[in-house]
C-alpha cells in the first residue's frame, strides 16, 4: 500500500465544556455546553492531510470498548486507512476533558488510556507502509518506544521525518530526536525541551538554536496568533536567517487542534509539494490554521480543501 503521510499517534475521544471563563482552584463556575468530538493530537494531524487532499494511513490503538466503538466507526467514515489501528482490553480508550473559554482558548485534561499500550511489535506489524510514505508524523502521546521505533523505520527507508513533540517532556530521548527531521512545537513546548522562555519571534529563533543542538535538522515554533518560526542546520551554518510567517488576525471562536492543523498542513505540503518554499509551506500552513480557530471543535473545525481558497494548492 502506497500513502502519501503516516501517522503514529493518538485517538483521543474530547468531553468539550464551553464556559464563560476558566475556574479558579477550589471555584465553580457555571458552564454553556458540552459536546463530544474526535481528537488526538496523531488523528487531527492524519485528517488535516486527509481533507488538504493525502493519501493518509493511521497507527493507533483503541479501548475495547463504547468509546472505542464509537471513535471506529467515525474513522470508518474518512478517507484514512485504518488497516493498522488495533484494539487491546488492557485500557479504556483515550479521553480529553477540554474546557474552552469565551476567548477561544483551551485547557486540556489528557487520559492517556490505550494510547501509552502502543508497543514496537504494533509499529513493525506497520513498517511497510511506513517504509512506503513520503512523510512520517509523530507526537508524545502514546509510548515512546513506540515513537522511536516508528521514526528510526522512516529514517532508514528515506522518508521525512515530524516529530510534534507535545505534550512536552523535559529530556527527551536523543534517539527520537536525532531520528526527527523536522521538530515541530509550540510556546510551552519549546520551553520545557529548551529551558528558552518564548513569547515572541526573537525567543522562537533562540529556542529553535538550541533545539537544533539536540539532534533535528529543522526546528518549526507555532507562536498562535503571532505566526510560526521555522530554522534549519543549512541556515543556521550559512549564517542565513531563519523563516518568520505572521498569522492573519481574527477572532478565535475555539483554538483547540489549531496547531494539529498547522502540522497537518504542513506533512501535506512536504509530501504533495515538497519544493515549495519553507517560507510559502509556513504562510500556507498558517492560513488553514486560522481557519480551524473559526469553528467548535477539534475535526469538526477542521477545513476541507474545497473550503479553501485555490491558490493555496498553487504549485
């Protein structure tokens, strides 16, 4: 089977509340919603490729369970393959408590679940059509063995290497480092790998130094509003600057899979179009990023390539 990106990551089912704003420790406030939605850092990233136009094949691991069941038959509805996502009775499916304030912004509770029972034999049952694809993504979600597994298979059969390491883990394994081509984090994140406090493009440039030293040839930083910093090794030894796109100004309805957005963006552009411009697959990449912030949700929020505009796909 040939695809185009693959994804080895997380199937998370989110409990979204929408509430006025965020309580405080020990406060109760009262909330205008609640509905349930489809995520993981690993599905949002496949089905962002999925609606830009990618052939997308997915390496996860479900709950035997309702939840499960449920979160199944709503992948059986995409366009992703899905031949490598098994199930175990050792752990509940995924779930997300995501909170979503007036302003847009998110805070997340995480229940690993299933997730963390990925092994190496559940990656390996999937090395060829690893070996396959032109790009490889992976996040911090499920087991790292798993992780470093998955990548080490992409680097040895020439396909290009994302890491979304988030959630962010202080020391993270140098295997799954050295194995990443392109690490891709935000604020928060690049803060904990770098100990670089990043609030704006200067901080994104120094933060993105230093993880280039930790062992990836290009380091992206998602600023949210303020756009994305991209720096690689070439750049950084021809003393070239890095790459800077602002993001367009709008007002958020919920930002929760906007950076999953930005990265499945992204592993399109590198697998469809990979001689575009770093800088036109940053800008690109940003434009369906704020679009996903104009909707509810995690994969409801997320554009499909007819919602776009064409020059987006413009070779």
């Amino acid at each position: 089977m040939l695809v185009d990106i693959v994804v080895v990551g997380s199937l998370v089912t989110d409990y979204i509340t929408r509430t006025p704003s965020f309580p405080r420790p020990g406060e109760t406030v009262f909330g205008h919603g609640l509905s349930i939605g489809f995520g993981g850092k690993g599905a949002n990233q496949c089905l962002m490729a999925a609606k830009l136009g990618a052939a997308t094949a997915f390496v996860g691991k479900l709950g035997h369970d309702a939840v499960g069941d449920n979160y199944l038959d709503e992948l059986k509805r995409t366009t992703i393959n899905i031949d490598h996502v098994t199930r175990t009775s050792l752990a509940q499916s995924a779930v997300a408590n995501v909170v979503v304030d007036d302003n847009g912004e998110n805070c997340i509770v995480n229940i690993p679940g299933s997730n963390r029972l990925m092994t190496v034999e559940d990656v390996n049952a999937a090395a060829e059509v690893i070996k396959s694809a032109k790009v490889l993504i992976c996040q911090n979600e499920i087991s790292f063995d798993a992780t470093k597994a998955a990548l080490t298979i992409a680097r040895q059969n020439g396909v290009v290497t994302v890491l979304n390491a988030g959630p962010a883990v202080p020391n993270l394994d140098p295997e799954i480092l050295n194995n990443s081509d392109i690490v891709c984090v935000n604020e928060t994140e690049a803060e904990v790998l770098t100990g670089v406090p990043v609030s704006g493009v200067a901080d994104a440039v120094s933060a993105a130094k230093v993880l280039l030293t930790q062992g990836c040839r290009e380091a992206v930083i998602t600023l949210g509003a303020k756009g994305a910093v991209s720096l690689d090794l070439t750049s950084l030894a021809a003393g070239t600057d890095h790459e800077w796109v602002p993001a367009e100004k709008v007002v958020a309805v919920d930002t929760t899979g906007a950076g999953d957005a930005f990265i499945g963006a992204m592993a399109f552009y590198l697998a469809k179009m990979p001689t575009l411009p770093t800088k036109e697959k940053l800008r690109r990449s940003c434009a369906i990023a704020t679009q996903s912030v104009l909707k509810p949700g995690a994969w409801l929020s997320l554009p499909a390539r007819e919602e776009l505009p064409s020059h987006l796909f413009d070779e």
